[in-house]
C-alpha cells in the first residue's frame, strides 16, 4: 500500500515526516517526488534490488540506466570522474535541469551495472527533493515518474493515481514545470547533446566558453 502525502506548492515536510520518507528510500523502497522539471521515482542508488523494482514499476528496459540524484557537486565529484567541462555547466547550471553524462569513479561503479560506461547525474533544483537526498545520505537512482513509452507525469495528483499501489511514498505537491532535463555527456570536449529540455543549447555552449 503507497503513503500518499499531500504538499500545498512550496510547503515543507514535517522533519518527522522528511525523516521517515528518507530512510525509506536508503532502505530499498520507492518513492515518487516532485522535481524541477517532472515528477520522479526513485531509490537508494546503492542497492541493486532498489534498481530493478524502479525498472519494474516503470516496464523500463533494463538496457536503459537510471540517472543519479545527488544534493550537490561535490558530492557528484565522489560518484563520477569530474572534468572541466563539468565544472563549468555545474557551477552555472546546477541546482538545476541539467543531467551531467560522466565515466563514473571506481567507488560510482557500485551505483550501476557492469555492462555500463558511464553515469547521468544531477543536482536538481527543488527544495523538497534537495532535503530528501541530504537526509537519506545516499545518492539516489530514478527516472520521470510515468510507464515507460507514456509521457512524463508532471501533476501530482495523476502520479498519485498511475503509481497508488507501487510506489511506497508518493509525494503530491501538486504542478511541476513539466519539461525534462537537458542531457549533456561532458566526458570531452565538444560536449555531446543527448536530449534537448530545459536549458537551452545555447546556454550551455556559452557557459563552456569560460574558463574555469
């Protein structure tokens, strides 16, 4: 049966209730949150069976990887090889609507499986999901909160509806901005675009003509 906790836009948790939604998620359950950009599900990126009932709930292909939540940039430094290009774009674009594609560091291994290359990793911009990662202490696993070939859910009340039953924690803060992240692979330069969203392009290609 899925918790479902009603949030008026921009109102808090409870720190009881921030607390026990963040120790669900370090212990393997699912929760499905508001973001910047859509609604989410998500789970402790350390434990593998978390990774596969995130793939279950949603029918996603095992073949595609779920991107990584963290709370800042230096606590991505820990999960992913930084580069200079990295620098730039977090230092301008995060907190924010931008997912980051980097190779991942010996200790970041553990937040995929062995057949992949690279991780996705972001710091969003919210403040709800931002307290979350800092009080669970984990980096978290996730995808847009929808099955999988259906649009992004970007209304809390239909995730409430599609995920009631799946989910273990459902978070309805009502609307969010609706427009994924932009994803970008800054292991080289040129950087390469992988999906279009939120930030622009051109925002990004000038904030790499910066020196860090």
């Amino acid at each position: 049966m899925s918790v479902l906790i009603k949030l008026a836009p921009g109102e808090e948790l409870a720190p009881e209730t921030l607390g026990r939604v963040a120790e669900a998620a370090k212990a393997c359950k699912i929760v499905a949150f508001p973001t910047d950009t859509v609604y989410g599900l998500g789970s402790t990126a350390l434990i593998k069976a978390a990774l596969r009932k995130i793939y279950q709930i949603k029918g996603r292909s095992a073949l595609k990887p779920l991107p990584i939540l963290v709370p800042s940039a230096q606590e991505a430094r820990r999960w992913v090889q930084w580069t200079p290009a990295a620098e730039l774009l977090a230092r301008r674009f995060w907190p924010g609507a931008l997912t980051l594609v980097l190779k991942p560091t010996r200790e970041g291994r553990l937040l995929t499986f062995p057949e992949y290359q690279t991780l996705a990793i972001r710091a969003p911009n919210h403040p709800l999901l931002l307290k979350l990662l800092e009080a669970s202490g984990v980096p978290w696993a996730s995808t847009s909160a929808n099955l999988s070939g259906s649009p992004a859910l970007a209304e809390g009340s239909e995730v409430a509806k599609r995920f009631a039953g799946l989910a273990d924690f459902i978070l309805d803060a009502g609307p969010a901005p609706g427009r994924e992240s932009t994803i970008v692979e800054a292991t080289n330069v040129p950087v390469r675009f992988l999906r279009e969203g939120a930030v622009p392009r051109e925002e990004i290609l000038e904030a790499l003509k910066q020196t860090v």
